[in-house]
C-alpha cells in the first residue's frame, strides 16, 4: 500500500489516502529525486506543507521539499497535484535540509568530497583532455535500456539487474508509475562513457 504524508511547519503530519497517480523518479545524473501526485483531497487545509513522504510497504520512497500544490475542485471533490524533489537538490543551492541543528560546528556543515567521480574531474584536464571529457559528457544517457514490470522489488541507483540481452548492469535510473492499474517500475540502464 502506499502513502502520501504531507508535513507541515509545525512538524504536524497528515496523510492523503486517496492517491489517484504518481510518477517517482531517480537517475543518476540528476542529483534528487522527484515526485508528482494527484490525489483527492481528504482536507482543505493545505497552509504550511513544507515536506512530502511517499511510503510504500513500510519503505520510505522519497522525502523532500514541497515545490508546487495546485488545489482544484472537480464537481464535489477537491483534488491536489503536488510536486515535489527530494532535499538533497538544497545541495545545488550550498543549503542544509532544514531543522534544528545543535552541537555541531561550521565546519561539519561544509559537504567535503574526499572521493572525486569521472564527473568530478572536468577542473583537473588540459585543455585537450577537456574536449574529450565535455564530448563525452554531452553524449551521457544517450543510449537506454530500460524494463517495466509490475510492482516495485525496491530496487535503487547501481544496484545490478539483468534482463534481455543485458546481463549485471547498474542501474541508472528508477522511475515508479502508480494508479488505478497498480504500481509498475521502469529501471533504465545507461550505455554511455560514465556508466556501464
């Protein structure tokens, strides 16, 4: 089963039962998750939603940030499509995910890389090797392979799967559908210069 749990400011939850559809998505050269869903709404009151859960079989499936929530009427029924991405996209922004912090210094708030990916790197080339790396960055994700089956295995980035022709490739992207057909999961496999 899955669960929608909204939070407020005040740390107050509340769940929408009713979800109508939702699209979850993880890929590996976007740096959050994201989250879009319609619902019927069981409450009016939708006033200081800061946070968005998504629950399914006891397994938190995304937290992050309220982006957008457009509140309609449908005849007799309130309906609510909210969009959401998950908290590490305050990374892109230098922000912490928010709540009290206590004990802590300025230091141990700065994100330190001591491991730097293919990414990464692109600072430390010559001039030749850049060329080479940005030809190679524009061409990520421009080969997919990709499965869709029934229900959600919980599966995540670089986890390995094989299916068809394809045989312990990583992950590289999730995408989770879900509606009145059931939940039905899409893992794609990128065959680029970064990945597999």
């Amino acid at each position: 089963m899955v669960k929608l749990i909204l939070v407020k400011k005040d740390g107050s939850l509340f769940e929408e039962k009713n979800i109508l559809s939702f699209v979850f998505s993880k890929d590996m050269y976007v740096p959050y998750t994201e989250l879009l869903v319609r619902f019927k709404a069981q409450s009016e009151d939708f006033n200081n939603v800061c946070e968005v859960k998504l629950v399914s079989g006891g397994k938190e499936i995304h937290h992050g940030l309220l982006d957008n929530l457009d509140f309609y009427k449908v005849e007799d029924c309130f309906m609510c499509r909210i969009e959401s991405r998950g908290f590490t996209s305050l990374l892109c922004q230098n922000q912490i995910e928010p709540g009290l912090k206590t004990n802590i210094s300025f230091n141990s708030l700065k994100i330190i890389r001591h491991l730097y990916f293919d990414l990464d790197k692109q600072f430390l080339y010559s001039p030749q090797e850049a060329l080479v790396y940005r030809d190679k960055y524009d061409k990520r994700a421009g080969l997919e392979y990709y499965c869709l089956y029934s229900g959600y295995n919980g599966e995540d980035l670089s986890d390995l799967v094989s299916f068809g022709s394809l045989q312990k490739r990583k992950i590289s992207l999730v995408k989770i559908y879900g509606g009145s057909n059931g939940i039905f999961t899409e893992l794609g496999v990128y065959v680029d210069d970064f990945n597999n």
